[in-house]
C-alpha cells in the first residue's frame, strides 16, 4: 500500500467517523457536585443531573400548623444523616398545606450538613437505579424527591418505583432515600368495582381482591405515611400573618387584613398554605407604600 492510498483510507475513516459523531448521543455533562439541589433532565436518549442553581428558600419555622408531621420528618433526616436506618417517606393529603414545602425546608435547614435533593419527575421513575448509581459513591446524603406523585393503571414507572422501593436502593449504598408526594394515599386511581373481587371467608374474615393489594402494596412500601389536612379558619389566618410580617408588612395592615384575606380563600374554594402565601404576596403589594 502506498502512502497516497494509507493517506486516502485514513481521510475516509475520519469521514465515516466524524459522520457517527454526529448520530451518537452527546456525553452527558458532569454533575457540579458543590449543588446542594438538582433535577435528573433527559434528552433523547442523554440524561444527566443538573444543578438547580436558584432554590425557592423556605424554612422550616416558615410551615406553621403541621407540627406533628414537621417533627417526624426531620427526625427520619436526622437520622439518614446520622447513617442510622431511615425510612422512605409518602406524604399524602391536601393541596397547598406543606408536603413539598416540608422537604424544601429540609434541604434548606441541613444542606450544610451534607444533605442534598434530587428532584425526579414520575415520567423519568424508571431512571431510578441509574440515579442511585451516580451517587453511590458520593459521601453527600441524597434525597430523591417526587412531587405530585400518582400513576394511572399499567405505567411502567410505577413498577420501577415499586421495584427500588422493595430494597435496590439499599443494595446499592444507603446514601440515598425517597420522599414523595401525592394527592391520593395509594397513588393510584381505586374503583367500586374492584371491591367486588373481595373475597369472604366462612368466618367473616375479609381478603381485598389482588387489584386493590396491588395497588395498596406500592403505598405500603414508603416506611412512613405522614398525612395533611385543610387547616381551620384560624390557622389559615394565622399563616396569612406570618407571611405578611415576612414581607415587612406593619402590623396594622396585618390585622387590617382579615376579611380579605377570608374572601380571599372563599373564591379559592381552599384554606392552605399556598393560598395564604399568594395572598398575603398581594396584600402586601398593595398596602406597603400607603
């Protein structure tokens, strides 16, 4: 062979190579690992964690009224932090009353601590087991959050959940845990018709059928269920308060507040945290420079 056709093949190789560089995937960027929050993004057939460079600060002395599932959530963190056994957490319950707020504030209080929060979308669930790889070797505590967790009937991310819940996420390391959310205490839809499958023994003992222990059996798999309720008109008010001080509002203009803030959340069918922030974000707009 001849130096002119070596000269030629290889150009050609370089062609042919340059041309799959071009079909491949690009390399997935390196995680900044000196984020303390991130979201797992994918893109065809690409993903990667990405640092969340502006976190929505909330505090835990900012949640009023859920001091009972504030208190359990922060000792189960304590203790993952600590390396003591921890349990995954389901919070299930009202809108708007503090459940994705609750572990916010959680990165907020002990990020310095070594706790960090991967926020993971239900559609990209399945990804789960390569997410705990990534960070199987990091020395930072990680929280997998899912917000508004629910499934509809045969997704295939609700058996991947089911699947690291059941224990690959401790075979993997036991830095990683997973808090989720959800508007339904067994994330998925339930219907009459599956009661008919309940089976009665002679004894008056009853069996639910399989499809409703299906679906109970996801649920059951979260070593804690804390629950949330609507708040009382008081506590509602009382939210409302603590927001407006937040703001700098003076407290005349707080106590001036009330009614509004009580039609406020009649047009809005709803007495939550969130509808008490997103009025008082509005009171105080219109009142601070009278």
């Amino acid at each position: 062979m001849t130096n002119h056709d070596l000269t030629t093949l290889i150009s050609r190789a370089e062609r042919v190579l340059g041309q799959l560089e071009a079909w491949l995937p690009p390399a997935p960027p390196t995680p900044d690992w000196n984020a303390t929050a991130f979201r797992w993004r994918k893109k065809g057939n690409t993903a990667w964690l990405e640092a969340v460079k502006h976190i929505s600060a909330i505090t835990p002395d900012d949640l009023k009224h859920i001091d009972r599932q504030k208190n359990i959530i922060e000792r189960n963190t304590l203790h993952f932090l600590a390396k003591k056994p921890a349990n995954n957490v389901l919070m299930t319950g009202a809108r708007g009353t503090g459940k994705s707020s609750l572990v916010k504030a959680m990165l907020d209080k002990y990020a310095s601590q070594g706790l960090r929060l991967i926020e993971v979308d239900k559609s990209d669930l399945g990804d789960l087991a390569d997410i705990v790889d990534l960070v199987a070797q990091r020395p930072e505590r990680f929280i997998i959050f899912c917000d508004d967790l629910s499934f509809e009937e045969g997704e295939a991310s609700y058996k991947a959940l089911k699947s690291i819940l059941d224990g690959s996420i401790s075979s993997a390391g036991d830095n990683v845990l997973v808090y989720a959310t959800s508007n339904r205490r067994h994330l998925m839809p339930e219907y009459m018709s599956e009661n008919l499958a309940a089976k009665h023994q002679s004894d008056g003992e009853v069996h639910p059928g399989e499809t409703v222990e299906e679906k109970i059996s996801l649920s059951e798999r979260f070593g804690l269920w804390l629950s949330f309720y609507p708040f009382r008109q008081d506590d509602y008010l009382d939210i409302v308060y603590h927001w407006l001080r937040e703001l700098g509002c003076p407290e005349e203009h707080i106590l001036a507040s009330r009614t509004e803030a009580l039609q406020w959340t009649l047009e809005r069918g709803s007495r939550s945290g969130r509808v008490a922030r997103h009025f008082a974000r509005d009171w105080a707009a219109r009142h601070m420079d009278q």
